[in-house]
C-alpha cells in the first residue's frame, strides 16, 4: 500500500462533539500541530478565562486549560509542582 488509511465505521448515536478528542490521542496517531491547534480552539471557553492585572493570562487559566485536556496530551505541558 502507498497511502494507507484508517476507516473506523461507527453508528450515528456514536459520534459526539468531542469524538475528535476522543479518537485522536496519543494512543492513536500524532496529530500534527495544525491539528492540535484546532482541537486545543475548540476547548477554550472564553468566559473561563482570567487574566492578570497587565492583561496577560493567568497561571491558573493555563493550567486549568491544562488539566480540562484528555491525560495523554498534558505530559510536558506542567511541570512537577503543576506550573506551565
């Protein structure tokens, strides 16, 4: 095979609004960083976010945004003690 591809045949109650998340973990292919970008967009939620008095993000923003990912894509992204 040149160009092989995986097909996965699910029923329609199946497919949920996260099922991007889901199925493309590390467990499964790597996703490229477009790709990752685009799933990391779609878990932001505006109104969750704080900022800090000179208007960048909190600490705390990023790591709640961290902690909110599937286990598998928070290795590297907090250190030992939870910092970003």
């Amino acid at each position: 095979m040149q160009n092989p591809v995986l097909v996965r045949v699910m029923n329609r109650e199946d497919v949920t609004a996260d099922i991007g998340d889901v199925s493309n973990t590390t467990s499964n292919l790597d996703l490229s960083p477009v790709e990752r970008a685009k799933n990391d967009a779609n878990r932001i939620e505006l109104e969750a976010l704080s900022f800090n008095e000179n208007g960048s993000i909190s600490p705390q923003t990023v790591r709640d945004f961290v902690v909110s990912m599937p286990q598998s894509e928070q290795g590297g992204l907090l250190d030992a003690k939870g910092q970003p």
